[in-house]
C-alpha cells in the first residue's frame, strides 16, 4: 500500500457495550492490525465494556495477530512493531479470552495493555490475556530457526494477570514480553503476576525449546 508499517490499521474497534469482537463457535479466521479499545493512534483509552477479544464456545484454530518478521531482535536492540499484531488495551474485562473449549488457537505480534509504541499502559482492567478451559493455545513469539522475539506479545500494563491459564492443557508460551515493554527495557507492569498458571492445567510450556 505504501503506507508505513506504523501508520496501517485495519479497525478501530472501541467504546462498544460488550467486546471488541466476538467470536462464538467459528474456527480458522485472523484478527489482525486492529486497534482494539483505543483511539486510533492508540494513545487514548476508548474501551470496550467487555473484553477485548471473546473466543469462546469451541471456537477453534483462530489467529490473533499473526507471524509477520517486521525486523524485530531486542537481544540486539532493534524494535519494530510485529506486522500483524494488535493493539488490545483499555478495555474493562480482559486483554483476550479464549473461554469454553476453545482449542488451538495463536497469538502472536499483539500488544496487550500499552499504548501502540508498547512502552506506557493502557491497560486492560481484568487479565490481558485469560484461557480457561480451553486446550493447545499459544502465545508464540518465534519459531525454530528463527531469530528470537520476531514477533513477540508484549502483555503489560494491565489490571489484574499479564496471562491467567485455567483448567486448560497443552499451552505454550514462548518468547514474549510480561511487564516490560516492547523495547526490552522499560517497566509497563501488570498488577498482578505476569503469568499465572492455576487449576487442573498441565503441561505447560512456559519458555524452554522453541516450538515449530
């Protein structure tokens, strides 16, 4: 399009009575390069009364954000903002929530919280991120042979939890960014824990070998 990578959005989805967006049952779509509880150049408050984003209902195989390389790797001090991600901040329930059964779905290059640079709060008032009873999610922040932190979560800044996982198997967590912002330097905390992991929930892959 021509346009920088800074100053694309797709949506700006705010100040609505219930979520951001709302996905109920439906499997295998992409939310991506939205604004999601703010104005658009994301650094006001206009949130939404209920989450962010609602997948709920075995809504499955959907991906927030997405796994765009926008020249990220903040182990050598370059930012940029990941291509596909959204900015999911000030809205009055949580960042995200994958809720009922909800399997196998991704977030990935989504700032969660702050502002749209990733360095001061917006925070969502509840978790920024909640999966309850829902199955093989991910926040994937890079693959295997890939730099690390290409196309990070940053999940900062918010009320409550950076992530909660409940009752849910199988969740991975890699390479993201839980009370930091997106430079990998300022302090943008969550209230509570970055990530708290509560429950029956086993298996959990927080950190360790990089997922394919």
């Amino acid at each position: 399009t021509g346009i920088p990578l800074a100053e694309q959005v797709s949506n700006v989805i705010s100040a609505n009575g219930g979520s951001g967006i709302h996905v109920d049952g439906s499997d295998n779509n992409r939310i991506a390069n939205n604004r999601i509880g703010t104005n658009i150049d994301g650094s006001g408050d206009l949130g939404n009364a209920g989450h962010g984003i609602t997948l709920t209902t075995r809504a499955d195989q959907n991906v927030i954000g997405g796994a765009a390389n926008s020249g990220n790797d903040p182990t050598k001090g370059e930012f940029a903002r990941p291509g596909q991600g959204n900015l999911i901040s000030g809205n009055a329930g949580s960042g995200v929530l994958i809720a009922k059964r909800s399997n196998n779905n991704r977030l990935s290059g989504n700032f969660i919280g702050t502002d749209a640079a990733g360095t001061d709060a917006i925070g969502n008032d509840q978790d920024g991120v909640t999966i309850c009873k829902s199955d093989n999610n991910g926040l994937i922040g890079t693959t295997r042979n890939e730099s690390p932190f290409i196309y990070y979560n940053v999940v900062s800044g918010n009320g409550a939890n950076g992530l909660r996982v409940n009752d849910s198997n199988n969740i991975t967590i890699h390479a993201n960014f839980f009370g930091l912002g997106s430079n990998n330097a300022t302090i943008v905390a969550n209230g509570g824990d970055g990530a708290r992991i509560e429950g029956t929930s086993n298996n959990i892959q927080y950190g360790g070998v990089i997922p394919l």
